[in-house]
C-alpha cells in the first residue's frame, strides 16, 4: 500500500511536468523532431533616424510576419510622408528574417542598397523606408 | 516569401483543436482528486466523488461546446486555465471537502462566463464604449466596501450579502483594466511623444503624467480606506505595465514604481498592519510566534513536500492560517511537491506567454492592450501572492488566480481570461476573413 501511494505520488508530480512540456511545446517554445529552438529567430528592430513617429532608440521585436508602412493596420505604423500604405514587410522563415518590398513608391533600401526581391537580413544591418532608418538586431 | 511560408509561420503558432492536451490538462486534477478522496478515508458517500464528476464535466462540456476546442480561442490558454483549476481543486478538496463543492459551483460559473465571452461578446470594440462606464462602476464598487464594506484579516474588503460574501474589488480589478485599455488606446501616441530629457532618461510632458498620478491616488485612497495592500499594488501595477506596452518607456514604469514605493513608505509608517507586514518579510524567523507564524509555516510546509510532495491527505497543511486561500501555494508545495511548485508557476508563465503573443499580434490598439492588461493582471496577482507565500516580497493577502478558494476572485479571474480568449478569436476570425478573400474592411 504504502509503495502504492508512493507510485501515485509520483505520478501526480510527473503528470503536472508532463503537462507543463506539452502546453510549451504546443506554444511553439519547444523543438519538435530535432529542430534548434528558435532561439536563433529572434530579431530586433531599432529605430535610428525618422521624422517623428516611431521616434528614435525605439525597438520593436519581430513576429512571424511583420508588416511595415504608414497604414494604422501595419505591424510597425510608420508617420513618415516617404513611407506607402503597405510599405515592406519582414517574414520569420527557418529561423531568420527575410526583408521584402511591397511594391511601395520609394523602395525600401537595404544597407544603401534597393531592394529588388526579398533578402534576408543579418545583424547590424540598415534598413531604410523614406527618410526612416532601422537598425536590425538579431 | 511566398504566400505558403507565411501560412506556415501563422500555423506554427496556432494549435488547432488538441483533445490530448486537454486531457493532460485534466489528469493531474483528478489524480490529485482521486488520491485525495482515497487518503480520506471514506469511499462512499464521499464529496470527492462529486467534486471529480462535476470539474471534469464543466471543462469537457465547454471543449465540446466549442468544436473541441477549437473555436475557443486559444487552446493552449483554455488547457492552462483548466490545469490550474484542476490542480487547486484537489488541494482545496483535501483541506476542506465543503469547500470544494462550493468551488466546483463557482468554476461551473466561471467557465460559463468565459464562454459566454467568447461567444457571445459582438465585438471588443463594443466594449472600448463603454469604457468610461467600466471605469464608473468599477469606482462606484470600490466605494461601496469603503462604506459598506466588512473587515477581514486586516482589509475592509468584503460586502456581506445575506447568503454570500462578496469581494467587489475583484469585479472592480477587471473593469479597470477596461477603462485603462481604452484610455491608453486614445493617449498612446501622445504617450510616445517627448521631447524632454533628464540625466538621458526621456521624460513624458507634464501634461500626461496626470493621469499617472491620478491612478497612483486611487491606489494609494484603496490603501488607507480599505486597508488592502494586495488590491492596492495590483491596481497600479496592472496599470504600470499597461503603461509600458503602450508607450514602451520604462521611464514611466520606474517612476510609476518609485511613487508606488514612497507611498507604501508612507503608509507603512503610517499604519502598524502595513508596516507589520514589512518588518515580518525582513525576518519572519524572529515572529514566528506572532505575525510571522503564516509565514513560518508556510515555508515549513514548503520544505516538507520535498521533491515529489507527501501526496495530497498525507501532509500537514492545515496548520497553515488561510490554506485554501491565498496559502493554497504552500499547500500545493507541501503535498505535491517541488516539481508541483514549478509546474503551476510554469504554467503562469506560459498563460502570460499566450497572452502577450495574442496582444502583439492584434491589430486593433484596444484588443492588444485588453489582452495585455488582463495578462498582466493574472500574472502580476500570481507573482505577488507565489512571492508571499515564500517570503520573497512582503506578504499582501491576494488569492492564486484559478487555484485558490474564492467565488469573487474565481469568476473575476475567469472573466479576465474569458477577454483575452475573445481577443484571440477575433485575431483568428479576422485572419481568416483575409485569407479567403483579400482585406474585409476589419479596421471600421
């Protein structure tokens, strides 16, 4: 009996970790089959210069998708007359960060460079929409 | 990036429908209930057997209600919610049997709450309305256990209703955090905005430090007329946080939080009960007798569980004052040990993880910060009273939300999440909308 209750002891502990395990892994915070955690996926936006509104030293972390531009829909609302509706948009695919242009009016420039196709972004790298410059931070 | 890629990231994060998870959820509860019933002694006629059916019942019935589990929300929040439930359920079960089916009672109600929130609810933005209304009743409710109110352990906070005691701070806490999602919604640019520097840290312009202030009076008014410090710091902390995911200035939050400091000073100084509490979190060991005979055992029975815990029935938890209550921490500690400890602190963790990933991803200001607020709220509640169990921070009497013994905390605490799952849905509602056919206009 006694070794009985210590089985159940046990188990009543274990079940609550065993819980704990699945609701992460169910919340994307655990690998699954093997795959880095996505530890690496995470990513900084820092702004460096801009007209006013995001304003400078402000940081915003990125999501699976981000969205950047002047709409109040976007993820990052930029206040910058240079800067589309739907300006550019940063996407999280197998751990890093792709950077693409939505057809916006002025492009988007990545390290003085237009954008042409999505590229993805390494750390310290400048990204420029208007007169609105990031700094990404991986 | 193709259009597939971004699906992917999306679904990553978006559980669908998991009946496994649920039940992982549940098994704990019932094992803890079952083992419970059993220590007890009595196998017939056992409350126990009730208590099990009816905690069981309330939450498969409300997985099926919403296509099993996946028109919820968000599973992973409502199998959270359902762990922690099932987890202080059986602690209470095994302090009290009376209790626990009064408890079940009041997760019924909860549940149905939440339910009827997310389903029912036409459209947060109905609820940005009524904000000011929020804020109103929430004061008006305040100040009636000002007046009317009863003293308990030291806070004036109960009403006392015949049949019932009720604890209208706690539908108050709720309301509040809608009246703050709402005003910060319309202030939040203004917020960001400032121009002023003092030794390099941004200053916020005068003008809307006001407010700030104010919410700092109406903690500090809570404080002196109810003598409830539990209350008074979960107030002004939700709102502080709220503040910081606003504006995203920590200048604001470490002001806010060195006037919420020279208050308590004050009042410390002013009131032996606040300040009591102070002394005894420095040194419990020297009250063990007196004023930190909670503590004391407390962190007796803490020590005692070990790693795995005695079991639930086998412990001692009773000579703890308050353990069904605001102690049940301990209790859960003491017979469901270490790694039962952790694993409800992990799963406060993961709820304020859930919670935050919804508001990051709402794109309508209110929803986030609806979804922030209540998020905060749970957690920052969690935290205070998990601290004072252990004699981390001084101990301010707050219940453990979804664990702890109490009607008005359990349907308040339930209504929270009820707002964040309504959040969630939304987010998903409008996600699909737009993957079927282009932008529906979402943005009104």
């Amino acid at each position: 009996m006694a070794f009985m209750w210590l089985l159940a002891r046990v188990a009543l502990a274990g079940l609550m970790c065993l819980f704990l395990y699945r609701a992460a892994r169910a919340a994307g915070l655990v690998a699954e089959r093997g795959r880095l955690p996505r530890g690496r996926g995470r990513g900084e936006l820092e702004v460096e210069a801009g007209p006013g509104v995001p304003s400078r030293g402000e940081r915003f972390s990125l999501g699976p998708v981000t969205v950047l531009g002047r709409s109040p829909e976007s993820d990052i609302v930029i206040l910058d007359p240079y800067v589309s509706a739907k300006h550019a948009e940063i996407v999280l695919a197998d751990s890093r960060f792709f950077v693409r242009d939505l057809g916006s009016a002025n492009g988007t420039y990545v390290n003085g460079r237009r954008l042409s196709r999505e590229r993805s972004l390494r750390k310290g790298d400048r990204l420029e929409l208007g007169d609105t410059v990031f700094r990404f931070r991986g | 990036m193709t259009r597939d890629t971004r699906d992917a990231a999306w679904s990553r994060r978006v559980p669908s429908s998991d009946d496994t998870l649920l039940a992982t959820a549940l098994l704990p509860g019932m094992l803890g209930m079952l083992m419970a019933t059993l220590a007890s002694g009595k196998l017939e006629r056992s409350p126990g057997w009730l208590v099990l059916a009816g905690f069981s019942g309330v939450f498969l019935a409300c997985h099926v209600l919403f296509g099993r589990g996946r028109r919820v929300g968000d599973p992973v929040i409502f199998s959270l919610v359902a762990f922690l439930s099932g987890v202080g359920l059986a602690e209470v079960l095994r302090l009290d049997p009376g209790l626990a089916t009064r408890q079940v009672g009041h997760l019924a109600m909860g549940v149905a709450l939440t339910s009827a929130l997310v389903a029912f609810t036409p459209d947060l933005r109905v609820l940005e309305r009524y904000r000011f209304m929020a804020a109103a009743t929430s004061c008006v409710l305040l100040a009636s256990t000002i007046i009317f109110g009863v003293e308990a352990g030291g806070a004036k906070s109960w009403l006392d209703l015949g049949p019932v005691a009720v604890q209208p701070s706690e539908a108050a806490k709720v309301l509040m955090v809608v009246f703050y999602a709402g005003y910060l919604k319309d202030t939040r640019v203004l917020l960001r905005r400032s121009s002023r520097r003092l030794l390099g840290v941004l200053l916020p312009d005068l003008s809307y430090a006001g407010p700030l202030t104010l919410m700092w009076g109406l903690a500090l008014v809570l404080l002196v007329f109810q003598r409830d410090l539990g209350a008074a710091v979960l107030f002004f902390g939700a709102f502080l946080l709220m503040l910081y995911v606003a504006s995203g200035r920590a200048s604001y939050v470490l002001g806010g939080a060195a006037l919420l400091a020279a208050g308590g000073a004050a009042c410390s100084w002013l009131f032996p009960h606040v300040r009591a509490r102070f002394i005894v979190w420095l040194n419990p060991w020297r009250f063990m007798d007196s004023a930190g005979y909670q503590t004391v055992q407390s962190m007796f029975a803490v020590a005692a569980g070990g790693l795995i815990g005695l079991g639930p029935g086998r412990g001692m938890p009773h000579v703890i004052p308050a353990a069904p209550t605001d102690f049940v921490f301990a209790a859960i500690c003491e017979e469901m040990g270490l790694l039962g400890g952790f694993a409800v602190i992990g799963a406060y963790a993961l709820l304020v993880h859930r919670g935050l990933f919804w508001a990051s991803r709402a794109r309508d200001d209110f929803r986030a910060l609806l979804a922030a607020g209540m998020t905060s709220l749970i957690g920052l509640q969690a935290l205070t009273i998990v601290g004072g169990v252990l004699g981390l921070v001084p101990l301010t009497g707050v219940t453990l939300p979804f664990v702890s013994y109490g009607g008005s905390s359990m349907i308040a605490s339930f209504a929270a999440i009820g707002l964040v799952l309504r959040a969630a849905r939304e987010e998903q509602e409008e996600q699909e909308q737009e993957q079927e056919g282009g932008r529906v206009g979402v943005e009104g």
